[in-house]
C-alpha cells in the first residue's frame, strides 16, 4: 500500500516513481512480453517492427495469462485502490516499441469529474537522454492557470510554439526526467505532460491504465472512451486471457466496462473500412 505521504506526492505533482518494485519478477515480465509480440507477428499489425515508426498493441497484456495477473498484485492493485478507490476500472493496456522522441502531451487533458493513472514499465535502462520519460509536476490541474497554460501551448507539438513561447525547444523544457531500471515501476496522471527524447529505434515499453469507477449516470462516458479504442481494432473492452482468467476480485476491475461495450464490434468493421491499420497510439 502506498504511504499517506505517496498519496499526497501523487495528488499534488501527478506523479510517483517506484524503484526496484518488480525487479525480482523482471525476467518473467520481459519474457511474456515479447510472447505476445511473437504471437502477434513481432510488430505492427502483424509485421515485424521495422525500426522506423513506433509498433503499437492494443490491448496487451490482456493477451497473457501472467500479464493479465499484474493487476491482481497487491503492489498495482494496492496503488489503483489508494488512489482511486477500492472499486476502481481496468481501463486497457498498451505495448509498444516506441521510436525517436515522444513529444509533449497529455494522454487525457479533460475537465472531468474522474480520475485516472498509469502504471509504466520500462523493459530497458533508459536515462534522460535515452527515452526515459519526462513529466511536469502539476500540469495535470485542467483549470489551474499553470496547467492550462501549458496545455495551451503543448498540443502543438511543432517546435516554433515552443520557442515563440518560451524559446526553448521541447527537449530543454524544464522537467523532471523519471530516468528507470528493469523493474521499477513509474505511476502517472492521465493528465500530466509527459514525453520522452532520446532513446533507440526499438524502445520497450507497456502501460496500464486505471480510473474511478463511474456513477450509473456517467456510463455515456465510458461508452464513448471505448468507441475510441476502436481504432485499434479491438472489438471488446478488454482481451481473452484477461476475461477468461478473471476471478471475482479481478472482475469486479472489469464489470462496468464490459457491460457497455456492445456498440464496439460494429465500429471495429467501420474502422477496418476507413483505416490501412490499426492505430499506433
């Protein structure tokens, strides 16, 4: 369970960095990802990744029975309860070999009554200037007069709104940069601005999402999150493994969400229609 002191570190920057907490189960993580990327072709879309554009799967470890586990464990589940309560929703998960820089943005930049979080490992050493990631304390307060002002600045990610504001290019932005080993593990708000520059063409990385549970009145929210997870191709709320493995604590993490995702198969063709592959990211 995180410290009171975690707690209000998190509430207060949007961010918590957990050194060495999967370090002894590192071996094992690192295996089975790579299982689900070899089940899935290696790369993007059931390519190989080519070391150009960032290989993107959504979900991931849903694909797994040990990855979909990860968030049985009192260390995660732990975290997600302190922070957003004992009944707190999976959200989705992604898995990713990202290439060249991420540039600055928020995930989730929303005026809504719901929080949320990540959960980040980080397959190899990264540092600040090899791809680890970067956030700015803060900057997750939609209607603070900070956050807001550097949300209005970080969408473009073009590098002259950088220097007309500030003169300064996005890699010299003041930040922290949450440089990580294998088996640590980095906590974020969906909201905070983050990035990472640096790093090799074939960076590993997976992420899973949590939030609050929604009140019976908000599911149109939810319903309208999931319609945009179609784009990966995805036609359920969540992956196999993760549902048929589920026991009564984990699905009470999954109920809410798979009960609203009917519209999604439908969307999923529409996509298939419109898109040459499924998103990268």
């Amino acid at each position: 369970m995180l410290s009171p002191q975690q707690v209000n570190h998190f509430h207060t920057f949007g961010y918590l960095k957990m050194p060495g907490l999967f370090r002894d189960e590192f071996p094992r993580i690192e295996a089975s990802f790579h299982e689900v990327w070899d089940m899935q072709g290696g790369g993007h879309a059931g390519e190989a990744h080519d070391g150009m554009r960032r290989s993107a799967l959504v979900p991931f470890i849903d694909q797994h029975e040990y990855l979909s586990a990860l968030i049985d464990d009192p260390r995660i589940d732990g975290i997600a309860s302190a922070i957003l309560g004992d009944d707190y929703n999976y959200m989705f998960s992604d898995g990713n070999f990202f290439v060249g820089p991420t540039k600055w943005h928020s995930d989730r930049y929303y005026n809504k009554p719901y929080n949320s979080l990540k959960v980040a490992f980080y397959l190899d050493r990264v540092t600040r200037d090899t791809g680890c990631l970067r956030v700015l304390p803060g900057t997750y307060n939609v209607g603070d007069r900070f956050g807001d002002s550097v949300q209005e600045v970080m969408p473009h990610s073009e590098r002259q709104y950088y220097e007309k504001m500030w003169a300064m290019e996005g890699p010299d932005i003041p930040a922290v940069p949450l440089e990580s080993e294998p088996g640590d593990m980095l906590v974020f708000n969906h909201k905070i601005k983050h990035c990472a520059y640096g790093g090799s063409s074939e960076r590993r990385m997976f992420t899973i999402g949590f939030q609050q549970r929604h009140r019976d009145q908000d599911e149109h929210i939810l319903r309208d999150e999931l319609a945009d997870l179609v784009r990966f191709w995805h036609p359920r709320a969540y992956g196999e493994d993760m549902i048929e493995t589920a026991g009564p604590a984990r699905m009470r993490h999954l109920e809410q969400r798979l009960a609203l995702d009917s519209h999604m198969p439908a969307l999923v063709e529409q996509a298939r229609a419109e898109m040459a592959e499924p998103s990268r990211g």
